[in-house]
C-alpha cells in the first residue's frame, strides 16, 4: 500500500467511527506533486482526539513519512468540525504532524490541540482541490473562508516562517512568494505557479534566489540541494524585499 492510502487507513483505524472524512491539499491539488513535495492530508473528525489515539495516531505517522529515497514526507492536520464550522479565526488545530516536528516527537513530544491560523490555507485548498481520501466532498464538511482571514493567516504565519529561513531557505522563499501572491491574487497557487508570478516582478536583484528556489523545487530532493556562497548572500535582501510587499498589501487589507 503507498503512504497515501497507509496514512488514510491508520486514521481511519485510529478514529473510527468520530471520522468524517479526509482530504488532500498542497501540491498535490495545487499543481502536481515536485521531488520533495510533502503529501498533505486534512482529517476532519467529530471530536477532539483522547490521549491513546494521538499516541497510535503519531507512532504510525512516524513510521510512514521520511525523507530518504523513496519515501515523501507526510503532513497530517486533523481539526475538530465544529471548530471550524461556522467558520472563525483564529482557528484551533486538534493535532499535527510534519517531519520538521520529527525531533521533538522522537523526544517524546505529542501534538496537542492548539491554534492554527494556517487552517485558513489549508481549508482554503481542500475546498479549491475538492479530494476527499475518505468521506464527503469537502464543501459538505467545510465552510468557505473569507478573503481576509486568508490575510490574518499569512502575516500570523511569518515569524515562525522567518525562524526556519536558514534551515529551510527553500521552502521559506516559495512560501513567501506564494503568501504574496495570495494576498496581491486572492487565488492560492503551486510554489513553482507562485515562483514564476513573483519573479515577474521582482527587480533583478532579487530573482536569483528565487528562481535557484524554484529550481531546487521542481529538480530536486532536500539532500541534493547546494547553495553558493553568493546567492546564501543575497537570501536575507530578497525576503526583506518580499516581506515588504506582504506588509504593503496587507496594510491595504485591513
């Protein structure tokens, strides 16, 4: 069985009959999977998960997902329904798992229930995606969210974005292009989609890391990417550039 349908049949088991369904999300939906695109799964449940099933629930993820050859990460968000039904923001996650969390879950750390403004982006593409893994269609299960919920979730997201700018470059270029192009578009894109939009307006100072993120995105996986010493320079003067952008847009939203 590929990870895909193991994810879905460990919550299926893990949650039982308090399941009302599971959704794909990020690249997948958005443009197609690239060479370390993450598998993104929303679990929608009736309520919050008991102390045993996040155990099972985490035990599982972290024999499924991974980074070596072969073998995708997996990002699963499970929210409780009636947490996001009617909608309201902030909202409040149920548990989380990615592989950037994979150090403090070895540790013995177990995702709790908590804020998750991110869950405007992610309903935003379950619902643009419309792939329900198990269940109902997700506009069944799912409300829309308004336009400016999108852009309290963007600018809430930054800091902890801009903390794993050195261990992540990548992935935090392509977010940020992407959360600029949401803000400036109201539609949510693939990173590469997001990547090309941005870099078009982008002065030329400000392209070569980008596109080399693009790139990196599209050809490689994580253990095969390099950065010269000149474009890890010009890193910080690109996201200044960016997040300047994000700011100005968002003053305007308000």
């Amino acid at each position: 069985m590929d990870q895909l349908g193991r994810t879905v049949e460990l919550v299926r088991d893990t949650v039982g009959p308090d399941l009302v369904g599971m959704y794909l999300h990020g690249s997948a939906v958005l443009g197609g999977l690239a060479p370390a695109s993450d598998l993104d799964v929303l679990a929608v449940t009736r309520r919050s998960l008991g102390d045993r099933q996040r155990h099972s629930l985490l035990e599982g993820l972290l024999q499924i997902s991974g980074l070596t050859s072969g073998v995708r990460p997996v990002e699963l968000i499970v929210v409780v329904q009636s947490e996001v039904r009617p909608w309201r923001f902030p909202p409040t996650g149920d548990f989380l798992f990615g592989e950037w969390l994979r150090e403090e879950f070895v540790a013995g750390g177990i995702p709790q229930p908590g804020p998750m403004p991110d869950l405007a982006l992610v309903i935003t593409m379950v619902l643009a995606g419309d792939r329900p893994l198990t269940g109902p269609r997700p506009a069944e299960v799912l409300d829309l969210v308004p336009h400016s919920d999108l852009v309290q979730a963007s600018v809430a997201g930054v800091p902890e974005l801009l903390a794993e700018l050195d261990a992540d470059t990548r992935n935090v270029l392509l977010t940020l292009a992407r959360m600029w192009t949401t803000l400036a578009t109201g539609e949510l894109k693939p990173k590469d989609a997001a990547a090309d939009w941005a870099l078009a307006l982008l002065p030329p100072q400000h392209r070569p890391v980008l596109e080399h993120a693009r790139n990196l995105y599209l050809t490689c996986h994580y253990q095969d990417e390099t950065w010269s010493d000149e474009l890890k320079s010009q890193v910080r003067p690109h996201v200044e550039d960016v997040l300047a952008r994000i700011n100005s847009l968002c003053r305007r939203q308000e």
